[in-house]
C-alpha cells in the first residue's frame, strides 16, 4: 500500500518537474529561433556594408596623400607668412 502511494507521488512529482522544464525550455527555444532569425539578417546587413565600403580603401589611400600634399604647402605658406610678418613688424 505504501509503495503504491510512494510510487505514484513519485510519478505525479517527475510530471509536475517535466513540465516545469518545459514550461521554461519552450519560450527559450521560441526567442532562440527568433533570434537566429535577426542574427541571419544582421549577418547579410554586414556582409552587403562590406562590399560597399570595400572600394574606398583606394579613395581613402589617395585622400591621405592629396592631404599631406596640402598640409605641406600650407606649412609653407604659414612659414612665408610668418617670415613676411617678421619683416612688416620691424
């Protein structure tokens, strides 16, 4: 007689413990495939931002040397200028 209600209440608490699992596995399961969902977007997103920045590694190397060109000439004209100041200063 024990064993049997031993027996049962062991059946009841192994369900009871099932279904709280799965009470909390479904939802996991849900917001993880929704979540693969929004990464599979996210990784065409990067990928096309790749392409489209791909080309201006060029742009941008010649950017950089058009810039130091235009830095130096302007130190010299800063340096002519600050001579020619010199001089008015006098």
């Amino acid at each position: 007689m024990i064993f049997n209600i031993l027996v049962w209440w062991t059946l009841g608490l192994t369900v009871a413990i099932v279904l709280a699992l799965a009470g909390f596995l479904v939802p996991v399961a849900y917001f993880l495939a929704r979540t693969a969902g929004h990464l599979t977007k996210l990784v065409g997103g990067l990928k096309a931002v790749r392409d489209n920045a791909a080309p201006l590694a060029g742009y941008l190397t010649n950017l950089g040397g058009g810039l130091t060109v235009l830095r130096d000439e302007l130190r010299s004209v800063d340096n002519r200028l600050g001579d020619a100041a010199e001089i008015l200063g006098r």
